[in-house]
C-alpha cells in the first residue's frame, strides 16, 4: 500500500481514477481491448503486458484494478487509524472525567454513552453516513463537503467511543482509590493533574491495546459502510468500494469481488493477532488470568 504510487507510477502507468474504455494493450505479443464492446472489462494479465492490468480492470469503465486495490488499501487503512485516534481521544477525556469525578458527570456520561451503544454500529453508522452523504457536515465555520473521506472518519469515531470510553472509565474508577491519587491530592494537585498527570500514565499499556484492536473494527465497518453507498464515495476508492462494484459483475469477474475481501480478512486478521500479542507483552497478568479461568473447566483428570 505504501508503494502504491510506484506501482502506478512505473508500473502501471496510469491512475486510480484514469478509465480506459477505449484503450487497447499488447499481452503477450497480441492486442486486447481493456473494455470490449459489450462492456466486459479485461481479467488478470499477470505478467503478460509488463505490470500493467496485473488483476484485470474494473467493470465497464477499464480502470487497472491492481492500482485501485493499493490505493483503496490506503484508503481503508487511514480511516482505521484516524477514526482509532478519534475514538482513542473522546474515549480517553469521556473515562477519565465520568471515572474520577463520578455523581453526576459520570450519570451524564453514561446515559449519553448508553445512547450511543444502545444502536447497533452497523445501523447508526449507515444512518449518520446517509445523512451526511446527502448535505455534508456543516459546525459552525468548520464545513465538510458529502464526499470527503472525513464523512466516514467522524462517522466511525463517533459510533466507537463508548466502546473504549467504558472499559477506561472502569480502569480509572478502580485507579482513583489507589495511594498514589490520594498522596496526590494530599500534596494540592488538582483534578486536571490527578487526572492527566497520575491517572493517564497509568492507562497507557490498555490505551494501546484498545487502539491497535480499534484499527481493526474501523476498517470492517468501513468496508460495510462502502459497501452499502454510506461510506467512502466514488470516484474515491476503498476495499469495501470495491467490494460494492464488484458484485455487479460477481459472475463474470468473481476477482473484482474476491479480491479486495480477501485483503480486508487479511488485514483485519493480522491487526487482531498483533493486538492480542501486545496486550500479552505488555500486560502479562492478562494470559495468566485468561489460563487460570480457562483452567477451571477442564475436568480433574484420574491420578493426577
């Protein structure tokens, strides 16, 4: 993906957005259409015309599929981790306020959050993208056209908080009667301190764990979102936009469709294992628990 712009560059020779509908290339010796006139698009040429439609072209308009895939692929990947500094951010300030302060900031907080979580992701998503996707984002001076890729960032964002925000309110409740918050305060700080200076250093190794495995659920929801028309949108491109024209031509180019969900299980696959094993490494006594509760249900064994 970061070598997206060498590949189109030197390789391809063409872009993301460029159509060829009209154009013809050599493979193997022998000139092809990239679209014929009954508006098939050409399959995979490998190697045959020297990198250029390596996966074939996209549906009717003849775009090289391989420079789409790697272009979408940084696409998808930059709304995950966006989206995943978004949530990290309100998630952080929303724990740590309702945690700490507790009575009615914590009341406040968690209905609001409750709100949110009551709507399934997928839902809430495709409403917020449907109506942004009509009128755009309009906050004060601030404006956000319908196409913008920040549509479907703050869409994201926003529906994931609560789902960070309440395991970092739990950690901050249980940190908060802890000696060192109180010799803290003893000593005159007040709460911003305690909780930026005291709390927050305490909550980085979770903080991690939950933004790496955050990645991951924003570019599945992304790709939902793409998919169904609520998310990125043409001429942009993206793994689940992909997905989406593919499946017009799910019969004739099954590739189109194929391929771009096998890099989304792919990549969300690694960024769960890379995320299980940093919470390992960074939070140890978390196997040890996972190990002992597990063990609890493994039955007695016969002279042991």
């Amino acid at each position: 993906m970061l070598a997206a712009p060498l590949w189109a560059s030197h390789v391809a020779h063409t872009g993301p957005d460029t159509t060829h509908t009209t154009e013809k290339i050599t493979v193997d010796g022998e000139r092809r259409e990239v679209v014929s006139p009954d508006g098939a698009s050409i399959g995979p040429v490998w190697f045959g015309a020297d990198g250029r439609f390596f996966l074939g072209a996209d549906g009717r308009l003849g775009r090289d599929e391989m420079v789409r895939l790697m272009y979408g692929g940084r696409t998808s990947l930059l709304i995950g981790v966006a989206a995943a500094l978004i949530t990290t951010f309100l998630a952080v300030v929303l724990g740590l306020l309702a945690g700490y302060h507790r009575g009615w900031t914590d009341s406040v907080i968690s209905r609001a959050m409750d709100i949110v979580w009551a709507f399934p992701v997928l839902l809430l998503g495709i409403a917020l993208g449907t109506a942004l996707a009509v009128g755009g984002l309009q906050i004060g001076p601030l404006s956000i056209s319908s196409g913008s890729i920040w549509i479907p960032i703050l869409i994201i964002g926003f529906v994931y908080t609560p789902y960070m925000a309440r395991p970092l309110r739990g950690e901050v409740l249980a940190l908060r009667e802890k000696e060192f918050v109180e010799a803290a305060v003893a000593q005159g700080a007040g709460p911003l301190r305690v909780m930026f200076g005291e709390l927050l250093p305490n909550l980085w190794s979770r903080i991690i764990v939950l933004f790496t495995l955050s990645i991951a659920n924003n570019m599945l929801l992304e790709s939902a979102l793409s998919f169904l028309g609520a998310g990125v949108q043409p001429p942009a491109s993206s793994w689940g936009a992909m997905i989406s024209t593919g499946t017009e031509l799910i019969y004739s180019a099954p590739l189109l469709t194929i391929i771009p969900g096998t890099m989304i299980v792919l990549t969300v696959l690694s960024l769960n294992v890379f995320g299980d094993g940093l919470r390992d490494a960074i939070d140890p006594r978390s196997r040890v628990r996972l190990e002992a509760h597990a063990g609890t249900f493994e039955p007695e064994r016969e002279g042991a």
